[in-house]
C-alpha cells in the first residue's frame, strides 16, 4: 500500500487532541480483496497489544506498521487501554480495537512498589487471555518488553507464536534476569530490536546457547522521507504563530518531558550563552509531561528558566506538528542519557535539519560524527555548546551537515524499508501457520 499517515506525534512523546485530524488526514486503505468465488481471501490474523494507551515513540512506530499492513492479506486487531487517539487510528486503518485495563508495572526496588506491580499484571492475564483465545490469532505483536511478558504468560498452553518488539534499553535490574529468561525460555517467542544497543542491553549476559533460542533481529525505525522534506513551506507561519521570526536561532529539544531527555541540562548550559554571545538564541521545549513525576519535573523546568533570567528565550510549545517544527528549527539537540534509538534524529536528518547529539546508545548508530551530525560526550555540556555556537557561525557547516544527515536517513533509515522488513518477518510466521495448523491446537511453554 501506498497509504501516507501524517506525522504528528512528537519523536517521544504525546500526542495532542490539536495534532489528532492531521494524523488522520489522508489516510487511505484498500478493502478485502476477494477471491475467484466470491469469498474473502484467508488472511494472517495478528493481534497487536499495546500496554498503554499514550501515544509515544514506539506508538508511533506501530501506526506505521498498521499503515503498511494490506487488508487482503492480514485481519489486524489490537489490544490497548483506552485512547480516543488510539482508537480514531485503528478506525482509519480498518483495525478491529478491543479496550484493555492499562499496565501499571516498571522497574523498581521499592517492595510495596512492586507488589502493586505485580498484582497488575496477575489481572490483566486473565483478561488478555480470555481476548485472544475469543480471537485465535496466528501471532501476537507485543508493542514492548513489558506487553511481551503479559502476551507471553498470558498464552501459555498454546503454540500462539509471540513477537517481542523491543523499543527500549533493558535497565540493570534483578528483574532483568527474569525478562530475559523467558523471552528465551519459550520456544514461541521472536525478538526484534530497534537498534543494535537495545539487542545488546536485552541480551545482557545470558549464554550463547540461550541467545540462540530467541536470537534478536535488529530492524531499525523509519521515517518517511516525503512527509519529512527539506522544503521550508510554512516554517515561517508557523514561527509567527510561535512569536519568532527568521532572525533568531532556534534550537529545538523534542520528545517526551521526562528527566533522562536532559531538558534541565541543557537550560542549565544555554543560559548563560543566551545572555552573551548568543542573544538571538531561542530554545524550543516541544513535548509534553506523560508519565510518573513528569508533570513536576516539566514544572522545574520552567522555574529554572525563570531563575536563571532566561525564561523568554526558552518556549515551552506543548505537542507540535513535527514536520513543520523541523523546518522551523536550526538545529536540533538530543542530550538524553540513554536512548534507544532517537527517532527524533532521523527526522531532523531527513528534514534537513543539522543536529547535535549525545553520543549514547542507539544515538551512535544514527550519527556520524562531524559527518551528518554532531557528538558530545555524555555530561560534556562544554562541548554540546561549542557544537550549537559553530552551527550559529558557520552556514557552510549546516549545509554540509544537512546534504549529509538527509542523505544517510534516504539510505539506512527510509520507512518503507523498516515497514518491508517488518511485513517480511510477520510472512515467515504465515509460513509456519500453513504447515502447522491452528495455533491453539497444540500446548507450549
């Protein structure tokens, strides 16, 4: 299919109720195709679980699978908390969604913490179960670790095969230990990682022989190379809405509010440069607060804003249409301390966008040092602000990163190459469906 769905959300974070039409805008699906009979065609059933219902960066990653889907060869139907924005996707999409009690557990050390945890997950078993035997789905796409240990559990006694789509870095935990076993334990289980970082952080330090049982495949995330242009049409309507203009410089920090993103770093390092060599800088926060102690740490930011002297140069914008935000800026920074991937990246690239980055994790798969972009050591805020002020200065630099930050996103990271390769993956699983029969048949760990 050639469906285009319009990038609204922010790299990693919410989406807003005002982004919701354009996500929806120019969506477009085939109906069933039938076969010489009449009847419709047999179709690879997968049900899609979604721990949540916040639209963030794996969210995002998953709309782009079901736009890729082709409603002749696979019936989808998806499992996910309640979300207005959730369910109009599905819709546009032709996808059957099924609301389910949200996933309250993380990691943490705290034992009434986990407790809670745990009987969160002990109730939605039940429920998850119950769904997909009602569904008798060929597999099961489980949209992060932790709605890969509920899909995995809670389809035990049946050969359900389990794809475990990785979007995050496994922490250094106890419980750690525990994830992976099972994810290996299974012979059901398939994993796919978002990068070689976070195949790397999941695999830890099992064994070679129990890596073999669920060896990881590494599909990096796309973004789609038309949406994201560098043309420069409505970037200056949209800084008029914002009360900018063409003079200043305008550095963008995008993606969920959230302390390991490093907003309160990065104010920390640019405000005494707003306040001498670079008046005209102007810091663009877009995003919002989603999760635990956000809301606080979003409300810290703003006051330490205000206490350095800086609080109008640095705009709190809230949930932005990205595209047109990735033409308005001149520089894009990602200063979080891990990071999986960071999608956010590649659309800046593919925007033309220069961008100076934290060189960590999936971040170094994506950047080439003073090729397509810009590194900085972790916590070297000295060298992130010299990297901004030489992209001030320096217009044959910003060139020279823009021709080759595109480039590298229309030949490693194009969405229609991520979304084929996905598509590949769910075909090998049609495969094993046609030769083994219906997947309750038979009982497995």
């Amino acid at each position: 299919m050639n469906n285009k769905l319009s990038a609204v959300t922010v790299g990693s974070s919410a989406v807003g109720r005002g982004a919701e039409s354009a996500l929806l805008e120019s969506v477009e699906l085939s109906k069933p195709s039938l076969d010489v009979s009449g009847q419709p065609n047999v179709r690879t059933k997968i049900c899609f679980y979604n721990h949540t219902g916040s639209v963030s960066g794996a969210e995002k990653v998953l709309f782009s699978i079901f736009q890729a889907l082709d409603s002749s060869e696979y019936h989808g139907v998806v499992f996910a908390p309640s979300s207005e924005l959730f369910e109009s996707v599905c819709k546009a999409n032709k996808l059957e969604f099924h609301p389910v009690t949200p996933l309250n557990a993380r990691f943490t050390s705290n034992p009434a913490k986990l407790l809670v945890y745990l009987l969160s997950v002990a109730r939605l078993l039940k429920e998850l179960r119950k769904n997909i035997f009602r569904e008798q789905p060929d597999l099961v796409h489980a949209n992060s670790a932790r709605a890969a240990i509920v899909a995995t559990l809670a389809t035990i006694g049946t050969r359900i095969p389990i794809l475990w789509y990785l979007h995050d870095i496994l922490p250094r935990h106890p419980l750690s230990t525990v994830v992976r076993s099972l994810a290996v334990l299974s012979g059901r289980n398939r994993l796919i990682a978002v990068s070689n970082a976070t195949a790397k952080a999941f695999v830890g330090s099992l064994p070679t022989w129990a890596q073999s049982r669920a060896p990881i495949e590494v599909i990096h995330n796309g973004t789609d190379t038309a949406l994201f242009n560098t043309s420069r049409d409505g970037m200056l309507s949209f800084l008029e809405e914002i009360g900018l203009n063409s003079a200043h410089f305008r550095i963008g920090i995008v993606g969920q509010i959230t302390p390991r993103k490093g907003h309160l770093e990065l104010i920390r390092a640019l405000a005494p440069i707003f306040k001498s060599v670079l008046p005209q800088g102007r810091l663009l926060v877009v995003g919002s607060a989603m999760f635990n102690n956000d809301k606080a740490y979003l409300q810290l930011l703003k006051a330490e804003a205000i206490s350095l002297g800086v609080e109008d140069k640095v705009l709190f914008l809230g949930n932005r249409h990205i595209p047109t935000l990735m033409k308005a800026l001149n520089v894009l920074v990602l200063n979080s301390s891990t990071e999986p991937f960071g999608l956010v990246l590649t659309e800046a690239m593919a925007s033309g966008t220069p961008v100076v980055a934290r060189g960590v994790d999936g971040v170094l798969e994506i950047v080439e040092d003073n090729v397509s972009g810009l590194l900085f050591a972790p916590e070297d805020t000295k060298t992130m602000v010299s990297h901004l002020l030489s992209l001030a200065k320096d217009p044959e630099l910003v060139s020279r990163l823009a021709i080759e930050g595109r480039a590298r996103v229309e030949n490693l990271f194009d969405q229609r190459v991520s979304q084929a390769r996905v598509l590949e993956h769910y075909s090998r699983y049609s495969s094993q469906i046609t030769r083994q029969g219906n997947s309750l048949d038979a009982t497995s760990v």
